[in-house]
C-alpha cells in the first residue's frame, strides 16, 4: 500500500514572506504596546491552559494508523485517570506549566546565587535550557495548546525528579559542606 508522502512539497515555500513580514513589523512599529500586550496575553494564557491537555483516540488518517484494540481496556484505564486529573486540583500540580516554570526559575536563581559550585553551574545550565525554550514562545505563541511546553516542563520535572531521588538514596549529602569532597579512596563517599 502506497501512502502519501508526510509533507506536501509544493506546500512548502524556501523564501520569505515579504508581505507578511512588512505587516507584521509596520505593526511592531506603529503598536509596539498592542503587540507586546497581545504577546504577553498569549504566553500568559498558554502558562495557565487548561484546555485539553491529551487526545484519548486516534483519528481516521491516510496512512492506515489505528489504535491497538487489545489493549483498549488498559488504554481506556488511562484515559480515565488522565480525564479524572484534568478535572482535580491535582492539574494544577500536573498538567499547568506555570507551577513547573517557576519552579524552574526559583532553581536557577538558587544556582545562580551559589555559582561558586560546579555543581551549581550545571543545576543553571539545566534549568537555563527550558526556561529559554519557553521564552521562546514569547515571541509567538501559534495556538493555545499544552504540547507547546511540554518539552520544557518535562525537563523541569525529570531534573527535580533526580534530585529528590539523590536526595532519597544519599540523606547524608548536604550541599552546604564544600570543605571536603568525599572520596572513594579515603573512605568517606556515602553515596
């Protein structure tokens, strides 16, 4: 069975949109105010969505892709819980980017504050790389979908998830001692 090709080629165009970018920034110039607001209102609302934030199905598509039916009543489980979420506060903690974003800043402000440690450097680098894939959605925010952040919440979540885990397996290590790194050698490496 032949299917049609993911992209369409002649719907893709190489060159740039003169037209549009001579309006887009005549309205820059003109309503920088209008603009910024209308931008700010959009990430802003993308922050808070709680819209859909999954598709419990699969649509009839042209290249023959359907849902497995074996496991239809796992899946519809999942569903389920997903849906019951969705409708809990508990949304709040798991499916609205915001929480996880300011999270995310408050971390990377606390490794800023103590970037004397190596190990703070990499705490920023890895919360630098999420907030700044979020920010971009400042500059344009295409539709009002939870998929768009995803990926930096995502991120946000796993790094947290790590650390409270280093956190569970090695109660005896406290950031606050740079005095003596453990080490293997010595005896004193708890973890």
């Amino acid at each position: 069975m032949q299917y049609p090709p993911v992209v369409q080629y002649d719907y893709l165009r190489w060159r740039r949109n003169i037209r549009l970018s001579r309006e887009y920034w005549g309205a820059v110039r003109h309503w920088p105010l209008r603009v910024a607001r209308l931008k700010l209102s959009a990430f802003g609302r993308l922050l808070v969505y709680t819209g859909e934030w999954f598709y419990p199905g699969l649509d009839p598509n042209a290249y023959g892709l359907t849902l497995n039916h074996p496991l239809a009543p796992v899946r519809q489980r999942w569903i389920e819980r997903g849906l019951a979420v969705g409708a809990s506060p508990l949304r709040w903690m798991f499916g609205v980017h915001l929480v996880w974003l300011l999270l995310g800043a408050g971390l990377l402000m606390v490794a800023y504050r103590r970037r004397r440690d190596p190990r703070m450097a990499l705490a920023a680098a890895a919360m630098a790389i999420p907030l700044g894939y979020a920010a971009t959605y400042l500059a344009a925010t295409p539709h009002l979908h939870y998929r768009f952040l995803y990926p930096a919440t995502l991120w946000i979540q796993i790094v947290v998830l790590a650390w409270l885990l280093a956190r569970v397996a090695c109660p005896r290590f406290d950031d606050s001692q740079d005095s003596h790194e453990p080490s293997p050698m010595d005896g004193t490496a708890s973890c």
